[in-house]
C-alpha cells in the first residue's frame, strides 16, 4: 500500500551525492527507464534512486506489518466463525506482504534488520491510516472497502513501476489486496442488509474512516514536491490527487448503494466533468497524524517494540542453538 | 448416555478443543518474536479454527436441532464448554505458548489417528484431513522445543519452567471417562491408554534431545472434560462472545 513515503524529503539528496555518477550514466539510465525497460537489482542505478526505492518499499513493508494491529483488534471478538477465518487470513497476507516487501527491498542492499531498527527507532514512517483506531467490527469492513481500495488505487500503478522486483511483488500484492477489498465491501453488504444498530454502526465507521483515506494519497500536488523526480523515473506513474479522484469517483456510488451518507456538505457530482467535485481535506490533521501524534501512534509503536524487545531471548536461543549445531557439524 | 449423545458430546469437545486453542494463539497475532514466526502462528491458528467448524457442524447434524457453528460457539455457557483446560492457559511468554501447543499436538496427532479408523460418520473425514494439518504445526513446535532447550542457559531455564507448569494439565488428557469409553467401544474410538504410552514417548523424545528434563509424577487438574474451568476461562468466553450476546439474533 502507501506511497505517501515518495512526498517525504530524502534527507541525503541535499548533501550531494557521495558517489560519483557522471552525466553519461544517468543520461542512459533516463534512456533505459524511457524505454520502459525494467531496472533489476544487479544493474546500476543512480543512488538517490535506490534510495528513493529503499524508503517507499520498506515504508511500504512496515505499513503492512502495523496494519496488522487494527485489525487484529477484532480478531478475538468477530461476531462469526466464518469472518473470524476470513479476518485471520487477510492478516496473515499482510504478514506475508511484509515479508515478501522486505525481502525486495533487501536487494537494494538494505538488510531488514535495519528497515526494523529503524521502524522501532521511530525513524521511518509508515502509512497515517493505521494510526487511527478501530472501535467497532464495521470498522474492520471500512478498513477492508476504504483502505484496502485506496491502496489498489495507488498499487495497480505500481505493477508498472520501473524497478522490476518492486513491480513484481505489487502484481501478486495486488491480487490480493483486490480480495480483500470484497471482504471489506462483503461485511458492510451484511451491515447495510441488517438492524437499524447495525446500519448506524456501519455510518459511523465510514464517517470515521472516510477522510483519512483520502489522505492515503498523500499531499496534493500542489504541495508534493518531491514527486517530479519519482514521475521522471516511472516509479510513480500517476499524481497523487489523480489518484484521490479516481478513488473518491469510485467510492461514492458505492456508499450510495450501501445507504451511507458522504461525511462531506460540499460533495457533489460535476455532470460536465463527470467527476465528483469534494471538500477540502484536514491537511493540519495529516500532518499532525505524519509527525506522530495521532489517536494511536505510539500505541502501534509501542506493541512493535515490546513484541521485538518480549522475542529477544528467543531470536538469541534460535541463533545459539544455530551456532551449537554448526559446531558439531564441523567437529 | 446412550451411543448417539455419546458422540455428540465427543465432537463437540474435539471442536472445542480447537477453538479454545485457536483463540488463545490469536490473541497474539502480531506479537511474535519474529515476523516468520507471527505468519506460523496465524496459519497455525487458521487450521484450528477451521477444525473447529468442520466439528461443530458435524455436531449439529447429529444432534439435528438445528444449531450452527457459531450457536456452539457463542451461545454456550462457559459450563457448557468441554475443552482441556491445558488449551485455555493464558499464553504467558514464547515458551509457555510453544509448550502448550506442543504437549496438546503430540497428544492431538495420534487422537487423530485413531479417529481415522473410527466408525462416526463424518469424523473420520475430518480427522484424515486435520492430522496433515497437525502434524506439520507438531514439526515446527518440537524443532523450537529444541531450539529453546539447547539454546542459551536463559532460554533453557524458560522452556524447563514452562514444562514444568504445564505438565499439570497432561493428565486429563488421558483419563477416559463415559463419553470417551462409549466412543471407544461403539464407534471404534481411540483407546487413549495406548494414545498415552505413544504420547509419553514421543514427548521425552523430544525432550531428551532438547536436553531438558520430563517432569516427576504429580498431582494433575482436571475439570476441563466436565465443563468446570480456569478462572481465566470466563474472560475469554466474555470476549468472544461478546459480539452474538451483545446483538442478539443479528446476521453478519
């Protein structure tokens, strides 16, 4: 998911480049990603580009490892067994999602004992989304319908992204992902089919949910500064209010169908355009939610940390017993 | 009891089994000590829920009152519920949670085995298809039991406590009461002496090479067969529950 990483100042770029990368280099590597040719790990690259990728990738990974904790907030209380199933599947794809980003980033030459250091460091970023809470199980369906769906929006662009293993991985990513947009969509089917309780909870739930996920997409472009680059080498391929309207264009009938009312007074349908026209996002709350001080930040933060730090002994016994072995092996 | 309520009574608490377990281990979804090991236990997880379905529908076709597998799941009492209570054990640290799957698994696969040969109809079915299952989660339990033991001097002390405090639970596995001697004796069910003696090896196997010590004979709980659990228990319950008794009748 998550691409806000791209709208994020590299702090290396302004120090100048360390490596020497000549004029003729980059101008071929411009050539190559023109060409739509795909750039693999072994091949050269400018380093503001590997960098670029390190951070959108492993920004990408560490979305998908706390996306689990929203969700699985509900897993010991789905109101059935066969939601409970579906609910545990879809966070274990985000385990595997995790696994299989952080393995693409390592052939960037990062190793993840890094990405994850610096992920309970509080030095790298993951998505806003999941820095807000779930207070009631039509929330596991607004996360699966919203966020889910905006993260296909800005993943299918991604299948196409210049750099091969990333595009790769987002192609099966996004299989799954589709799937679990349905389920998402499935629960508030139910909801919406269901007691008046049961259609208030799921109102509530989207008028939550809905303006976060616009801010998914990150800055508008207006204020996304960092984004030209990325265009120029086809790791992003569409801007980010493009994205956002595509979404909210996609989005709105679908509340409609399911009885929910837009928490927006200025939403309306241009007919000339055939887009919907909608109001100004809370860019003072994204910021807010950006620079850590969301509902749940340091929550999330805090459960990564402890597992990590609870697992040491473990991680410790693994390599120890590893080392024994070698040893009798070698005896 | 005659045959039929007999084997009601067994299915159900082979479903609850499952679930009970299943619900501990999801409780920690996403605090493993490594994101592998996070993927293992929701996939783990994922089998046992899916186990305890297959058997509480099995269940409501031979009780044949109509009842689902989410009314055995969420609208029994916590009297009505007859999992192990090794299975409702809060899941304390790596070691304790690792120790509790793997005395229940080693038990598990060969309960399965026999319930293969049985005569229930549909039991045998779902017993061929979870003992693939089990014996896979077994694997990967008994390679960490001995990674654990033979690991460092602190991981070693862990995982011999945790034996240690488990090993209370072991013995109502194994102690067969009317329910199970009329399983045994009516629909060819497992004899759970002999699944004892295959229990008992394969545990101090397993123990043995993870240098660790079998715990001495002692006094065992028991309860959890007759419905009468942890104190724990009833939070668990509360928060499964929670959902169906708070909206009674609601579809989701």
């Amino acid at each position: 998911m998550y691409t806000q990483g791209l709208d994020q100042k590299d702090k290396h770029a302004a120090s100048g480049q360390a490596i020497a990368e000549s004029a003729e280099q980059l101008a071929a590597f411009q050539e190559r990603i023109d060409a739509e040719e795909k750039i693999e790990a072994k091949d050269w690259m400018p380093e503001a580009y590997r960098r670029t990728l390190i951070r959108q990738i492993s920004q990408h990974a560490h979305s998908e490892i706390i996306g689990m904790q929203p969700e699985g907030n509900w897993l010991t209380r789905a109101p059935s067994l066969k939601r409970k199933v579906i609910l545990l599947a879809k966070i274990q794809d985000e385990a595997g999602h995790g696994l299989y980003l952080y393995a693409a980033a390592e052939t960037l030459g990062v190793s993840r004992d890094q990405m994850v250091g610096d992920l309970l460091s509080g030095k790298a970023k993951y998505s806003s989304i999941f820095n807000y809470p779930t207070l009631t199980w039509a929330d596991i369906g607004a996360i699966g319908w919203l966020v889910d769906g905006a993260a296909i929006m800005n993943q299918i662009p991604l299948c196409r992204c210049s750099f091969g293993p990333y595009a790769r991985a987002m192609v099966r990513v996004c299989k799954e992902e589709s799937f679990h947009q349905r389920q998402g969509f499935d629960i508030l089917v139910t909801l919406s089919r269901g007691n008046d309780a049961q259609k208030a909870m799921m109102q509530d739930a989207f008028d939550r949910w809905w303006w976060p996920s616009l801010m998914m997409f990150g800055p508008s472009d207006t204020d996304s500064k960092h984004s030209a680059q990325s265009m120029a080498w086809k790791i992003k391929r569409i801007s980010n209010d493009e994205l956002r309207q595509k979404f909210v264009d996609a989005t709105v009938p679908q509340a409609e169908f399911l009885g929910l009312k837009v928490p927006d007074e200025d939403l309306r349908l241009n007919a000339k355009t055939g887009h919907y026209e909608f109001g100004e996002i809370d860019w003072q709350e994204f910021l807010d939610v950006i620079a850590g001080n969301g509902p749940c930040n340091k929550q999330r933060l805090a459960k990564r940390q402890k597992a990590h730090a609870d697992g040491a002994w473990v991680r410790e016994a693994a390599q120890a017993y590893a080392s024994k072995q070698a040893a009798r092996a070698a005896a | 009891m005659n045959a039929e309520q007999a084997l009601i009574a067994y299915v159900l608490r082979l479903a609850d089994n499952a679930l009970i377990l299943g619900q501990r281990m999801i409780e920690v979804v996403a605090a493993g000590p490594e994101l592998e090991e996070e993927l293992a236990n929701a996939n783990f997880a994922l089998d046992f829920i899916g186990q305890a379905r297959m058997l509480y529908t099995c269940a409501g076709e031979l009780e044949g009152q109509g009842r689902s597998e989410d009314d055995f799941a969420f609208m029994r009492d916590e009297r009505e519920f007859q999992n192990l209570l090794l299975l409702e054990q809060p899941n304390g640290h790596f070691g304790d949670a690792l120790v509790r799957q793997f005395l229940f698994e080693s038990f598990y696969v060969h309960l399965l085995d026999g319930l293969t040969r049985c005569s229930a109809p549909g039991l045998a079915e779902i017993a061929a298809r979870a003992i693939k299952e089990v014996k896979y989660h077994l694997r990967h339990h008994s390679q960490w039991l001995i990674r654990l033991g033979d690991g460092t001097e602190l991981s070693h002390a862990r995982v011999q406590a945790s034996l240690d405090d488990a090993w209370q639970y072991t013995g109502e596995m194994f102690v067969a009461d009317a329910v199970d001697t009329v399983v045994h004796e009516s629909f060819a069910g497992p004899d759970l002496e002999a699944v004892a003696v295959l229990w008992r090896r394969d545990v101090a196997a397993v123990v043995e090479q993870a240098t660790l010590a079998l715990p001495g004979d002692q006094a065992m709980a028991s309860g959890g067969k007759d419905g009468r659990h942890s104190e724990h228990f009833g939070f668990l319950l509360a928060e499964m529950q929670t959902m169906q008794r708070s909206f009674p009748g609601a579809t989701w």
